[in-house]
C-alpha cells in the first residue's frame, strides 16, 4: 500500500513538512487549501505548536458544525 502513497512538501508557518499521501490531486490540494487557511487565521504572535492545536480545534468545531446541518437536512427530508 505504501506504493500508492506520494509526499507532499506541505509549507506551513515557515517550515516545511513531509506528508506521505495517498489523496488524489485535486483533494489534496482542497485539503491542503483549507489547513492553510485555518492556520492563517491564528495570531503568528504564538507559538508553532500553539497555533497547530487552535487550528485543529477549529477544524474540528467546523466538523462538528456541518455534521449537525447534515443531520438536520436529513431529519428535514424524511419529514
């Protein structure tokens, strides 16, 4: 399986990282559009690590809050 996987150099806050990926084209820059803009967002006045954890918590507060739209479309269309 690790043959289907590509790297990706991801540059995030000034670093570069290493990702090995087996996503599409096309997602892995949507995923890689979307990380960098939630990082975009915190205060470069913190710290690398502090600025991971509130991106993280911000993408996963985005996560939460289109699974409770989905599970209210879907409670809309069963009636």
């Amino acid at each position: 399986m690790d043959e289907d996987k590509r790297t990706l150099e991801l540059n995030l806050g000034g670093r570069h990282y290493n990702i090995k990926t087996s996503l599409d084209d096309e997602t892995t820059k949507r995923v890689v559009e979307i990380l960098q803009e939630a990082f975009s967002q915190t205060s470069n006045r913190l710290g690398q690590e502090e600025r991971f954890l509130l991106t993280s918590l911000h993408l996963a507060y985005n996560m939460v809050f289109l699974e409770r739209r989905l599970q209210d479309a879907l409670k809309d269309t069963e009636g």
